[in-house]
C-alpha cells in the first residue's frame, strides 16, 4: 500500500500531460472511417445503411472506451470530455442503424438475438450518458463502453438479415416484452459499474481480489487441462453432428472426442500463466513483502494477454474444422457449439481478471473525481430499484403473452427459470439491504453477480440451454 | 434449554419466521432451478435423446433424485411450500408492528424523538400560535396535509403523506403467495393436452401432456386451417376456423391464429402447429375427355361422387404418397411424398358397375380404365393437388390463472408503490430553543429516497420562512395596534 501512495505523490499532476492518447485515438477514428469510407466507395454501395451506421457507432464506442480508460489510468479530465462527445456520436450512430433497420422491416427491432443485441447497446449507451450526466458518475464508461463494443462485434458474428416476423412474435407483447427486457438488462449492467466504481473508491484491499480472480482463472484452465490434454500436446473437443445439431454420440452418453493438433500446451502455458500471480501473493503474504503484488499485477496483465490468445486460438482452430478422433478412423467436423463449457469457461476467465484490472486503477486522483462511496452505494441502489420492478414487468409480460402463445404462463422454459433465477438473486440483493442493512461492499458483489446472471440469461441461455424461447 | 413435544412448533415457527431461513431456502430454489436447466428434463426430451446424452448408470442416478424432472419433483415443490411457509410466517412476524406503524402514527414530538430525527430546522417566531398558523399555510400551498396535535401542552402541527407504502411490502408478499396458489390450483385442477383436426372433423377427446386421454363435454370442428406465406416463403401466419359443437349445435365460432386462442368454458384452443397430412388429400384438380373429344376440367375431393354424365359418376377413393407400379398393381413403397397415386372408381349408374383407374402423375401414366367411355388426365401440378390440411390444436385448462394475473398486477403495483412512493412524515412544534428563545421546530423523516426529501424538506421550511416573514411584515405593527385597529374598524 505505502508504495503505491508514493507512486501517486510522484506523479505530475494530472492536467498538464495526456495529449498522447487523445491524439492517438481521434488518428484511430479518423483513419478508420477513412477505410470504412473507403471501402464503401470502392463497392458502390449505399452509404446509409443499417450496417456502416453500426460501424460508425462501434469506432466511436471503441474510441469512447479508450478515452474512458484512458482516465482511468491517467485521471486527465478532459479525457472524458472527449469520451462523452464520442460516446454521444456512437449513440446517434447507433440509433440512426435501429432506425434504418426499423424503418426496413417495418417494425421495431425487437425479434432475433442480433436485434436484441442492436437495441440492448442502444439502451447501455443511453444509459451510460444519463449515468454521467445526471448522476456524475464520469468513469463509468470504461465498464459499460467496453462491454457496448464486446456486443457489437458479436453481432457481427450472427445472422443479421432482416427476416420477417414468424407467427408466435407477431404480438403486441413482444414489443412490451423485449422493451422491458432492454431496459432492465440495460439498468443491471449500469448497477453492476456503478458497483464496481464504488469498489474502487471504497478503497478494498485489491490483493484479495487478486487471489480470488487467480484462484478461479487457475482453476478453470487446471481443470480444461486435467481433461482435455491429450498425448502430443492436443486438446480433445466433442465431435459434432452438423445435422441433427448435437454432439456425436458413440454410445449411451458416450460422445465421440477428437483432437486438436497442439492447442493442448497453449492450455497449459495459460493454466501456468494463471497459477503465477497465485504464488506471488501467497509469497508476498509469507513473506509479508508488499513488492510482490507489483510483480503479481504484471504477471496477472500477462495471463489476460495468453488468454486472449487461447480464446483466439480455440475459435480459429475449433470453428467448422475437422480433426481425427482417437476412437475411431476419419475426420470428424468440430464446432465452437460443441463446447459450451470450455468457452464460457474461458470467457468468464477473461472478464474476471478485465475486473481485476480494472480495480487496479484506485487512485487518489481518481477517488477524487468519482462521487463518494456513499453516493454510488445509494446510486448503485437506486439503479437496481428502477432495475427490479422492470424486471418483474418483463417475466409478467412474457408470462402473459406465453399464455397466448403456448397455451401455458409458465412451462419452466430455461430461459424463463433463468429470468426467474435472476428475478431471485436481485429480489435477495433488496432483501439483505433493507432487512439486513447489507451496504457497501457485500451489496456491490451482490450487484456484479446479479449482473452476471442476468449476462447468462441473455446469451449463455441462448446458446447453451435450447428451449421453447428460441427467437432469442 | 428442556426439549418437550409442545415446543417442537415453536422451534418450527421460530426457524421459518426467519429471514436468513427464508435466504437459505431461495439460494436452494435458484441451485434446484438452475439444475433443472441443465439437466435434460424428461417431458421435454424425449426418451431416445436422454438415454444417448447420459450413459444408463448416470441417468439411473439422475432419475432416482429426480433431477429430469426437476420442475415437477416431490423435492422441488416441497422447496416452494417452505418458501411460501417462510413467507406468511416472516410477514406474521412482522406484520402487526407494522400495522400498529399504520394505523397509529407517531404524532407525538417528545424531546428525543426531536433528537433522532434526521431532518430538523428551528426558526425562530415571536409567538407560537402565529408560527404555527403560517406553518399550517405554508404546508397547505404546498400541498401537504396537516392535522393539529396538542401534545402536552405543546401545539404542534404533523403532517404525513403516502403512509401507505409501508404497506407496499406486504402487497408484494401476498401477491406472491397469490401467484403460488394460482400455480398450485393449475396444478391440481388444471391440464393440458393435443388435439389434432382435419378440415372438416370434430373432435372432442385430447391427449393430455401427462399421458392418456380426456373427454370435453363438448366438440370442436375445424372448417378450414391453412398457412400464410411471406414473399420469400417462410410462414406468416397459421389459422384454423374453428367452432364449438354441443348436442349438435354449434354454439361460437372464431378464427383463431398463433397469438389468439379460442376460449370457452374455461377451455383454451391455441393454434399450435399445422401440417399437410401426408396420407390424406383434400382436393384434385384433373380433367377428362369424352368419347367425342371434349376436355371438362374436375375438382374431385375424397369420398366425394362428381357425376361426369348422366350414365356415370366418378370419386377419389385412393392416394398413395409413394407408389410403384409391378405388373399393371399400384403398391404402396413409403409414406413420404415421392410418387404421388391417385385412384379413382368410375360407377356407371345403370348397372352399378365399377371400374377402377389409377393416376401416376409422377410416371405420367394412366392405369386402367381404358375400355370406359371417359378418359382421366393427370394433375398437371403440384398446384392441382391441395393436401389436407391438419391443425395442431394446444388444449388447455388452467382454472387458477386468474389468481396468477391479479397475483401479478397486485406485484406490479406493490413493487411501484415499494419503491416509488415515499413515506414522509412532518412535525412542526413551538418550543424554546437551547437560549429559551420561542422557535418553530420544523422536523421530517422518509422511509426512503432520502436525498429527494432533503430538498422536498428544505422547500417546507423555506416555504414556512417566507410565510413567517410576510407575517412579520404585515401583521407584526397590526397585532401590536390590533386593539385599535379594531377600534379604527369601529368607526
């Protein structure tokens, strides 16, 4: 602790340097609407179209986020200036692309997992300027607007092209649904920063959450490997079945694995990766040295890094390739599907040791540009008290039009018992606050699981749990 | 510590009662549902895909907890009633405080109570029965209600508004139980089942969900079903004509499509699927030729005689979706829809004789029938050929909904005024200050939101200050010539 107050006293102050990055990010912006531009000429299409606007708001999002962390990490204020300008032309963007698409279809864009995704970055966005706005929660950005460009390049990764309307959406209550639907998820991811701002200035001991996050990411690639690895370094994947859409199956709840050539060691170059700043925190407890933590937070920066590109790795290599199978003779087709678990696994690594990081910025400047602890305790609140009774709208309304649509309120549907398992752990968040006078800290945890919950929801249930709720 | 018979209910009472009970019993709720997500759930599945996904030793287990169907376990729904118990005990506990809260609020203004309120401002007056009065003003412009309390020989004003949300808990709670009981009653009372109907048929017997069959006190006919298109030919919009049949009559009638079901008597119809029936046509387009030449086009539907002259009738009586033919038979190869056959039966009035012709419109031949008077072309098309249409109707009874949709809206209410409404309560009081001089004590608390209230508060008191001074203003020298002004009005 003593170190790092003395780096903070050593530091110039934070107004007069920090032109870099703004010089550097608004090169970024321009060079890549040039290309876009560029390219858009070159093939003669329209330039307004539902997807450039989508590309304009995500450079401007991508651009936002930097500048918003890059306060994070400098404190310069007019970084946020320039990152709320940004985040303002992303959201213009952004609504300009739902209109274009609501004015194609003729309907709001509220029927498919892409669409979904389109109108829930709409919503954090919104969200993310009324946050600093009104409740002057500046840095909240560099949580939310990371999180908007996650989502908009995973939209590019699904089917986007406009479909009419099947049967069952074609309702009243899927606008009444879906609306409150946005809005909720939208309420949760700003209650689930304001939560983490309030960790960073309540001022916790981050070497604990450094064991946390270590400890989990540790275990996830440990137990990847114990496995998975198989001889020569390969990592066996599930087989699968193009289509019937399921894994291949060799025997009774026998699946059929194959190997892929050499993706074995990244995993455990990861898994090492991970267990080293475990150890430089045990060391540095041991031997009650602070330094280690220093070296602990470098080698964690550094696992992030290996992950993102075992993740990268996996995708490329496991994506529609095939590979042989050591049961049986030929090659069999290997889909990301097949593997729910490795990738969510992987994927939940990541975003813990990002948080982890992110928690790191707590610094004296920085606790002073944010709202007092208390304030975004209260905000933090606030956010899940509008958060919670749209959620509860939202699983009545769907209960609703189910009852109109499959002739039942309620068929404990996985996406309908998730919505209710998050409709719980938020109902439990008021319930420890207000009976049990839970504040501060364990209401914040509380606050970013809700969030993950609500995260698994709506996507993890999509994509790993099938059900009646396949639209989106 | 004695443990006894009797006290066993109290110990039941006392851990139910308890909120961290009530905690523990939703962390097991939420563990029991997520496992029932990721488990494959029996009705759901079909048994084929379960035993491939868990080798017979695993599914044994999974049967035996019942995790396959966690929805419906004994476990789950004793897990519920604890909830629901925990709930009405947790409410009883704390429900008479909170009422005695209600119906008796805290007028009173004793020193320490002064001295705990969070919001309190004292302005001084030169006389408590004027302060109070611009006091009372004051609140009233403002909208609040006041009411006089007269509190050991303290005048004091108390004034309150939305006193009812602290109520919102307990609506919220109840609704819940509401929701609860609706689910129970569907269960015990309600069910759900299939019926399919061909154009044309009644049926009055589903198959239910759980296995077996139910009789309706009434019928349903289908008089027509069919599917919209969109241009680029995914499905629009499914729809069945459907109508009630009881003793022969039909008594209501109602298109119904996706979003829209028929009800009666409790009784919901969805359109839930619909198909071509494979083995059934509806109606076939074809033509023949007279002896002399003449080509007449024929609509001919199943069963159905179609005079051709006034010696001969002709009627489809046979349709093979996949036929082959072996010497000069038509035999059935496969149900799917491959190498249609259509036969028909050509009877000639006069002598009853009945002869019979096949239609191979894959093959593009005609079998049989070659010494009759009347020729037979084959369909054209597959626009000549109209499959009967089958509605997939979802039949379902569920008498106790109703308590889930007032359960529902009771919730949505509740939750508004739980979290919307707040509960602010005002005690305005004329004491001496610490220096003994006369103030106007203006105090204020909300059971939540506090920071809107701080300003709601600071509006009261600077709407009280302003009135004070314009009492000052123009009935300070008033009161001290009151006498004469009287007097002054006198004459």
């Amino acid at each position: 602790m003593a170190t790092r107050a003395r780096v903070v006293r050593m530091e110039p102050p934070a107004a007069t340097g920090g032109n870099a990055l703004l010089v550097l990010v608004g090169l970024s912006v321009v060079f890549l609407l040039i290309v876009a531009l560029l390219g858009v000429a070159k093939s003669g299409g329209s330039l307004i179209s539902e997807s450039n606007f989508l590309y304009v708001a995500l450079i401007f999002y991508a651009g936002a986020g930097s500048l918003y962390m890059g306060f994070g990490v400098t404190g310069t204020p007019r970084y946020v200036r320039y990152a709320s300008v940004a985040t303002s032309i992303g959201l213009v963007a952004n609504t300009l692309a739902v209109a274009h698409r609501w004015y194609l279809s003729g309907r709001p864009p509220f029927a498919s997992i892409y669409e979904m995704l389109l109108s829930f970055v709409w919503a954090v966005a919104a969200m993310t300027l009324i946050a600093e706005k009104k409740f002057g929660v500046k840095i909240i950005g560099s949580i939310t607007m990371p999180l908007a460009v996650v989502c908009v390049i995973l939209m590019q990764l699904l089917p986007s092209e406009v479909r009419p309307l099947v049967p069952a959406l074609q309702s009243t209550w899927l606008h009444v649904h879906v609306t409150l639907a946005m809005l909720s998820y939208a309420a949760c991811a700003l209650s689930c920063a304001l939560a983490m701002m309030f960790l960073i200035q309540d001022g916790f001991q981050t070497e604990t959450f450094l064991a946390w996050t270590s400890a989990m990411v540790s275990a996830i690639y440990i137990a990847i490997v114990a496995t998975r690895f198989e001889k020569w370094g390969g990592l066996s994947v599930t087989g699968w079945n193009a289509q019937t859409k399921s894994d291949i199956f060799l025997g009774q709840g026998m699946r059929l694995f194959v190997t892929v050539p050499d993706l074995g060691w990244l995993f455990v170059i990861a898994a090492l990766a991970a267990i080293v700043p475990l150890l430089l925190y045990f060391a540095g407890r041991v031997r009650n040295d602070g330094s280690f933590y220093g070296t602990a937070n470098k080698a964690v920066f550094i696992s992030i890094l290996l992950q993102l590109v075992v993740v990268a790795a996996f995708v490329l290599r496991v994506r529609d390739a095939a590979y042989p199978s050591p049961d049986q003779d030929g090659l069999f087709p290997t889909s990301l599907a097949a593997s729910p678990f490795l990738l969510g696994g992987m994927v939940t690594g990541i975003f813990a040791s990002l948080l982890y990081l992110m928690l790191l910025w707590r610094r004296a400047d920085l606790q002073g540009l944010l709202p007092s602890a208390d304030t975004l305790d209260r905000v933090t609140y606030k956010t899940i008290g509008i958060a919670f009774p749209l959620l509860t709208g939202m699983i009545a309304a769907g209960a609703y039009w189910a009852n109109r649509t499959w002739g039942s309120y309620w068929s404990w549907d996985p996406k309908e018992t998730w919505a209710a398992i998050t409709w719980l752990v938020y109902a439990g968040y008021l319930h420890m606050r207000i009976t049990r006078g839970w504040r501060g800290r364990r209401a914040a945890y509380f606050a970013i699981l809700g969030f993950g919950v609500v995260i698994f929801t709506f996507l993890g249930v999509t994509y790993l749990l099938p059900g009646l709720h396949a639209y989106a | 510590m004695a443990f006894s018979l009797s006290s066993i209910p109290k110990r039941i009472h006392k851990t139910f009662a308890n909120l961290r009970t009530g905690i523990v019993l939703l962390i097991l709720v939420v563990i029991a549902s997520a496992m029932g997500t990721f488990v494959l759930q029996r009705p759901a599945t079909d048994a084929d895909r379960l035993a491939q996904a868990y080798s017979p030793n695993t599914l044994r287990w999974l049967d035996r907890f019942m995790l396959t169907d966690v929805f419906h376990s004994w476990w789950f729904l004793t897990l519920l009633g604890l909830v629901s118990l925990s709930i009405v005990l947790v409410s009883l506990d704390r429900f008479p405080n909170a009422w005695r809260f209600y119906a008796r609020p805290y007028r009173k203004t004793d020193w320490h109570f002064r001295a705990a309120l969070p919001h309190k401002v004292e302005l001084p007056i030169k006389n408590a029965e004027d302060g109070l009065n611009a006091a009372e003003r004051a609140l009233k412009k403002l909208g609040w209600p006041v009411e006089r309390v007269a509190y050991k020989n303290e005048p004091s004003l108390y004034s309150e508004r939305h006193r009812f949300s602290v109520m919102a808990v307990y609506i919220v709670h109840a609704s819940l139980l509401l929701i609860f009981a609706g689910g129970i009653i569907d269960g015990a009372f309600g069910y759900s089942g299939f019926l399919a109907l061909h154009k044309g048929q009644t049926g009055n017997v589903i198959e239910l969900r759980s296995g077996g069959k139910k009789q309706l006190p009434f019928a349903v006919k289908c008089y027509a079903a069919g599917q919209d298109n969109y241009a680029d030919g995914s499905p629009k919009k499914w729809w069945s004509k459907l109508a009630v049949v009881q003793d022969g009559k039909e008594i209501e009638s109602k298109e119904i499509v996706v979003n829209d079901p028929l009800v009666y008597r409790g009784l919901r119809f969805y359109q839930s699927s619909y198909w071509l029936d494979n083995h059934t046509v509806d109606s076939l387009q074809i033509a023949w030729v007279a002896k002399n030449g003449k080509e007449t086009p024929l609509q001919l539907h199943m069963n159905q005689p179609v005079a051709l002259d006034s010696d001969a009738t002709v009627s489809l009586v046979d349709y093979i979706p996949d036929a082959f033919v072996r010497d000069g038979q038509v035999f059935k190869k496969s149900d799917d829809i491959e190498n249609l056959a259509f036969g028909l039966e050509v009877k000639n009035r006069a002598t009853a004789e009945v002869s019979k012709v096949w239609l191979l419109p894959a093959q593009g031949i005609v079998l049989g029938g070659e010494n009759l008077n009347y020729q037979f072309k084959n369909p054209t098309g597959a626009q000549d050929i109209a499959l009967a249409a089958v509605t997939g109707l979802e039949v379902s009874h569920e008498p106790g909904q109703w308590l889930v949709w007032g359960g529902v809206l009771l919730m949505c209410a509740g939750l508004g005024v739980a979290f919307y409404m707040v509960h602010m309560r005002l005690w305005i009081v004329a004491i001496p200050d610490a220096k003994g001089k006369l103030v106007l004590w203006v105090g204020g608390q909300a059971n939540k939101n506090r920071d809107r209230f701080e300003q709601k508060f600071n509006d009261v008191v600077e709407g009280i200050r302003s009135e004070l001074e314009r009492e000052s203003l123009t009935s300070r020298p008033a009161r001290k010539e009151q006498p004469e002004l009287t007097l002054a009005g006198v004459k």
